[in-house]
C-alpha cells in the first residue's frame, strides 16, 4: 500500500529574536502567515490531496498552520494531533511518528520546523528536496510497498515541493 506524506513547514510568525517578551513557543502567524496557511490549505484542496491526519508541534506557530490548513481542506478537529517531540526533539522524533502510526492510515502531514523538516526530509528521500525549506512550504514524499514502521533512510521519492510564493505568483 502507497504512503503520502506531507511536511510542511509552519507559516511565518512573530519575530522573537530580539524579544524577551515572549518564548518561542509561544509565537504566533502573523497576517501573512494566516494568509499562507489559507493558501497551502486551498491549494492542497484543488488538487485533489486528501490527508488522514495532520500533526503538529506545541509551538502556537505550527498548530496556527495546521489548523488553517485543515479549515480550508474542511477536515474536522478529529484530524488534527499535537505531538510534543515535534517541538526541538530532532529528525528523530518525525521519525518516531511516522514509524508508529497504524497500516489502515495512508496520507498524513507533519507541521513543524526548520531545520528539523528539511533535515527529515532530505534523510528520507535519494531525490534533491532542493535544500531548506521556506516558511510554508509543501514537500510531498510518497512511499511505495513499505509499512510505516519500515520507513526510514532514502526509503521515499520526492513526489512535488510547493513554496506558497509560487502560489502567491499564481494568483496575481
């Protein structure tokens, strides 16, 4: 059975490099990000993706995202999970996720962060994902005759990398 599975990098938040106002899992999108998040939302809908499941990190930021993906995908609140690893744990703990989910789920998204998905994504595939991963962008990797729990190292094949900007352009 073929696995999809959808990383996505959170879209652009608060910048707090230079505050002690508040910690960084604690930031939240700004307009922008929320108008991104719509976007990779509406987008992934007109294409025809469906997704299972969505997971995200405890960051504000990554669950903003998700959630507005999920909106314009119209997938109900059952869809959505945080997952505490994703947040700072390393390539490891997407690992760990997706070598744990059952075989009757075929198409998920991750939410999270750089570098950790960009890392987690060049570990999983032999394909070029194109180097870091810009806020809100989309790599879709597909996974032919292997059960989630055998994924691992160059197992998968790059399938599309959408970056919002591209369809940012799209739409002018």
């Amino acid at each position: 059975m073929k696995k999809d599975l959808y990383l996505i990098r959170h879209a652009t938040a608060e910048d707090g490099a230079n505050s002690a106002m508040f910690k960084d899992i604690e930031r939240e999108l700004i307009s922008k990000g929320i108008m991104q998040s719509a976007r990779m939302g509406k987008y992934l809908t007109e294409s025809g993706t469906e997704i299972e499941k969505i997971f995200f990190s405890p960051a504000r930021r990554t669950e903003a995202t998700a959630r507005l993906i999920a909106e314009q995908m119209t997938l109900g609140e059952e869809k959505l999970q945080m997952i505490e690893s994703l947040y700072g744990s390393g390539p490891r703990a997407y690992l760990a996720l997706i070598n744990g989910l059952p075989e009757t789920v075929s198409a998920i998204a991750i939410v999270g962060h750089n570098p950790d998905i960009t890392f987690f994504s060049e570990y999983l595939t032999r394909d070029d994902t194109q180097g870091h991963m810009k806020k809100c962008t989309m790599i879709h990797l597909q996974f032919d005759g292997v059960k989630w729990a055998e994924i691992s190292q160059k197992s998968g094949k790059m399938v599309k990398r959408i970056d919002v900007k591209s369809l940012e352009n799209n739409e002018e």
